[in-house]
C-alpha cells in the first residue's frame, strides 16, 4: 500500500457510510448502521448512507438529523446490487469531499477498496460474519482488514477472532475495541426501579429463537423453579427463528402455558416498556448450533442491564466483558443448565440481592455503552481533537 492510501481524513466533515443493511430493514446490522450514522450527525459531522433494502430506491432525509442522507440503491440479485452499489458510490463520491468511509462490514470496505484508496476507511467487525468467511473470499476479506485506517472491534473477544482471521498478516491501521451503545438510553435513563417485592416477578428473554440463543434451557430452568412453587412468576419471550415452534411445543409440554408467553416479533416502541417491566433478564446462550459462530457483542444484554435489569448472561463472547459476575449480572457456562437454575433461583428468592444488581448494572451500562463514544476515535482529525 502506498502512503497515499492511508492519509489521515482531510479536514472535511462529511463522512460517508457504507451498509449492507439500513432501517426500514430490521436486524442487528442495520440497527447498528443507524446508531452510528446518528452518532455522527450528533458530532457535528455531514453523513451520507449508501444501502441496499428492498424499498424504492433513492434519496431520503433522516426524521431526526438534516444532516443524514440515504441513498437505497434497490434491490436485486447478489451482482446485480452490488453493481447497483458500485455505481452509486461512484456518483456520490464524484459529488462530495469524505473525510472518511466507514464501512459497517468488512463486505463493504471491498467497496471501498476499490473506488477509494485515497480516504481512509473505518471497518467494524462483529465477529460472525469473520468467522463464516468462504475460503474463496478469505484473501479478499483480509485485504479489507488489513488496510484499514482504523477497524472497530465490538469486543475483546470479536477483536482475537479478527486477529486469528488475518493470520500472518500484520494489520496497518489502528485496532481498537469499540463497545457498542444502547438502543434506549434516554428511556433506560428516566426508567423508574422496578418494586423490591413484586406481586409477579417478571422475566424476559428477547432473541432470535435459534439453537445458540439457548432458550429451551431458560424454559427449563424457569419450569423448574416453577414446580418448586416460591413465588408468583411470568416468563415473556420475544423474537422469533427457527426454533419457535420447537420451544412452543416444550413450553406445552412443561406445562408453562400459563406462565410463558411467546410474543414473537415486537416492534422497537414497545421493546422499552418491556425492559421497564423486566425483574430478570435472561440470555444464557453457548457457542453451538450455528457452525462457526459465536455472540460478539449482546446489545440486549447491554440495553436489559441499562433499565436496571438482573441478568442471567452466557459466559461465551463478547457479553462476558459486558457483566462484572456477582456484581451487575450472573455469567453462566450455558451448557451447565444446573448453574443457570441456580444464578435465576437466586435472583428469585433475594429481593435485595436482584435490585442490588440491577441498580449496578445500569450505572454500568449507561456509563460504558454510548454511541457518541463507539464513534470517537474516527473524529479526531476531523474535529480537531488529538
């Protein structure tokens, strides 16, 4: 690479943002896409999305910020969009000064790499989409990674896949974990404490229902606690996937009809009002039954623990560097089901030591988790500040 290629962003303050995923469209990509283009426009900088969704195509305002432009290229086959892509960076590059790109998948530095050498490029791994990397694409991902200006990792454990990935490579830019922020932070910040002594306890578990996700082991454990009759006691469980209707028929086969609601997809305005109702969280989740995958980061973790929630959290990934264990949360091996029974018992028979808890993890995670924060290391050259 030539010193060319890895300048320092110029002294514009327009940056250029480039995401396979964008609201309307849902998922964990394109809400993070969103918060970081917002976090942007709050710093003060002009943001242009490119994106790819199936709605119609063209240019659109963000609601919020007059400085967020988005422009949809449309829908089509895999090549065919990525011509799409390819075309429109090409026009607004033509139009615009960037102080730098930032590119939400290592998928979209290829982008970058190839129409914009001279600025320098942010890239943010969240650790799946490293670790499910085709052989044939392998070389061209470590190309993207290793040129990058500066590569957010969203954990310490998303960062050593990402250096295990490049192999023998040495990256060229700067490395650094950059914690996610928080979907609600305004909300989880005016949330009032939940009562000390409920009449109900309340627990939530919000995921995708697949096997890595665990839930049947939360159904189970929540079963059990159930049978021992300590308190009146509601799960509520929201998301959906593939293993919806498995995790239905157990719940019915447990008995729990009564007691476990499947809410399946929630829209984002009624996801607060559940967190605020919420006494115990709970995402045991392990490493299997997705292949080669593993959490890299757990913003549902991170968001349940900021309205003040108990959680009960997998020990695996990322969301073991979200939770101090015994301080504001439980880490579980989610394998050992015996260890998740026993942190959710504990929850449910100490009412001081669950709102101790959840009084620590919000404090922990509206201090930590911030989207202003994530962005900061691309905004020095930019704003002046070293």
């Amino acid at each position: 690479m030539t010193s060319s290629e890895h300048n320092q962003p110029a002294p514009s303050r327009k940056v250029l943002l480039l995401a396979k995923r964008f609201p309307p469209l849902a998922g964990g990509i394109a809400q993070y896409s969103h918060q970081v283009a917002r976090a942007y426009a709050r710093h003060g900088l002009d943001v242009v999305v490119v994106t790819q969704s199936q709605s119609d195509p063209g240019w659109s305002d963000d609601v919020e910020f007059n400085t967020l432009r988005v422009l949809n290229v449309g829908s089509g086959s895999q090549l065919v969009a990525f011509a799409k892509f390819m075309m429109a960076v090409i026009r607004v590059n033509r139009g615009e000064k960037f102080s730098f790109v930032h590119a939400t998948t290592w998928k979209m530095g290829i982008v970058a790499r190839l129409l914009m050498r001279q600025i320098p490029l942010v890239v943010t791994v969240h650790g799946r989409e490293v670790l499910n990397t085709s052989r044939l694409l392998t070389p061209v991902m470590r190309n993207v990674l290793k040129h990058a200006w500066l590569l957010f990792a969203v954990s310490s454990a998303t960062l050593a896949v990402t250096r295990d990935a490049l192999g023998t490579q040495l990256p060229l830019g700067n490395w650094l974990v950059r914690y996610n922020g928080l979907t609600f932070p305004q909300e989880a910040a005016e949330a009032q404490p939940r009562p000390l002594r409920p009449e109900r306890l309340e627990l939530l578990s919000l995921s995708r229902l697949v096997p890595r996700k665990n839930i049947g082991a939360s159904l189970r454990a929540f079963a059990a606690l159930r049978d021992q009759e300590l308190r009146p006691m509601r799960l509520r469980i929201v998301g959906d996937g593939s293993d919806r209707a498995a995790l239905q028929a157990e719940a019915a086969a447990l008995g729990l009809d009564d007691s476990v609601e499947f809410l399946g997809y929630v829209d984002d305005d009624e996801v607060p009002r559940l967190y605020e109702a919420t006494d115990i969280f709970l995402h045991p989740h392990t490493h299997l039954g997705e292949g080669n995958d593993f959490e890299g980061f757990g913003i549902s973790i991170a968001d349940a623990m900021s309205f003040g929630c108990a959680s009960v959290v997998g020990q695996a990934g990322g969301p073991a560097e979200l939770i101090t264990d015994g301080i504001d949360g439980r880490l579980v091996d989610g394998l050992d089901e015996a260890a998740i029974l026993a942190a959710i018992r504990k929850y449910v028979v100490d009412d001081a030591e669950r709102a101790s808890v959840g009084s620590a993890a919000k404090k922990s995670a509206l201090e930590r988790f911030s989207w202003d924060l994530h962005v900061e290391p691309a905004l020095g050259p930019v704003t002046g500040a070293r």
